[in-house]
C-alpha cells in the first residue's frame, strides 16, 4: 500500500466586494494511504482520450476534514491536482475517491516578503 502526504482543496463562496460572490479555496495538508490505484481512458468528444484515475486515498481525518467533507474539491497527488468524485466517512478516516484532472480554482498564495 502506497502512502500519501499531500495538500487537499476545500472549496467555500464568499462575499469578496458587495454583491459579489466567488469560490475560495484552502489547502490543508494530509497523511494516508492509497488503498486503491487505478486508471483508464475514457474517449471525450476531443481529439484526445482522457485519462480517469479512480484511486482511492485514506487520509487520517481531523475535526475540520469531519465537518466540511462535503466541501472538498481536490486532492494533489504525483504531482497533478486530481477531483474529488466521492467521500465516505469511516472514522478515523475519511476515503476520497479521484477522478478527473481538475481545473476549477486553486489558492493564490501571496508571495514571501512582498513589495
């Protein structure tokens, strides 16, 4: 069984300016276990197949991953962001289900000093 550390994406609306709403993301970093490694192509209407990983990651829950589990959005793992397709609940553990590369939006993280 392989092992996993790594940052998972929580997604949350909020009010940025009066009247405007956007998608904000955090990242919180894990450990765990890949319980399942798999892949497959699937043909898309594009000229190129897409590639559909459908691993599953055991990461050891905190109190806030039991609280938004509903809200998390990716995982990063091989280096690539990965979306979340489903969550199941087993504590002390929450099992994420990967799919699809995901594209939505990731944290900015300001720079280091600053100017």
């Amino acid at each position: 069984m392989a092992k996993f550390f790594g940052p998972i994406g929580y997604s949350e609306t909020k009010e940025t300016s009066p009247g405007v709403w956007t998608e904000v993301v955090t990242e919180y970093n894990y450990y765990g276990d890949v319980v399942k490694n798999m892949s497959r192509v699937r043909t898309g209407d594009g000229l190129n197949d897409n590639l559909v990983i459908e691993n599953q990651i055991s990461i050891v829950a905190d109190e806030f991953a039991y609280t938004n589990f509903q809200s998390i959005r990716y995982a990063k793992w091989m280096g690539v962001l990965w979306k979340i397709t489903s969550v199941n609940v087993q504590r002390p553990r929450l099992l994420l289900t990967i799919g699809d590369v995901y594209n939505g939006p990731v944290p900015i993280i300001p720079p280091i000093g600053g100017d």
